[in-house]
C-alpha cells in the first residue's frame, strides 16, 4: 500500500477524475494481495493532496 500512496504522489494526475457527487475527487486504483484496491483524494492547493479513503474496491464508494 506504501508503494501505491508514493506513486499517488510523484504523479496525483494519473488518478481518475469522479464526476456528479464525487466531483473534485481523484481515484488511484492498485493490487493488494489479489484484490483491487482504491485510494481517494483531492487536491487542497498547489502543492497540498488529502488522502479521502484508502480501501478495497468493493463498496468503496458507498461511504464516500
């Protein structure tokens, strides 16, 4: 999961823009263990992200 959440950060633009309800927020998808796994985020500035959620695809987006 480090791994993932460096990758988020040498490149935030590589993670899916949401739209709708989740506008503003960005998704950065990885394996864990065989599974697929998400990371959320946003940008808070220029230089600033702010990790929303981290967790297993299924109903990862039920509680954002």
């Amino acid at each position: 999961m480090f791994e993932a959440l460096l990758e988020v950060e040498r490149n935030p633009f590589q993670g899916d823009p949401k739209v709708g309800n989740l506008a503003g927020l960005l998704t950065y998808r990885f394996k864990l263990l065989d599974s697929l796994w998400l990371i959320a985020y946003e940008f808070i500035d220029e230089e600033t992200l702010r990790i929303i959620k981290i967790g297993p695809r299924e109903n990862f987006y039920k509680d954002l």
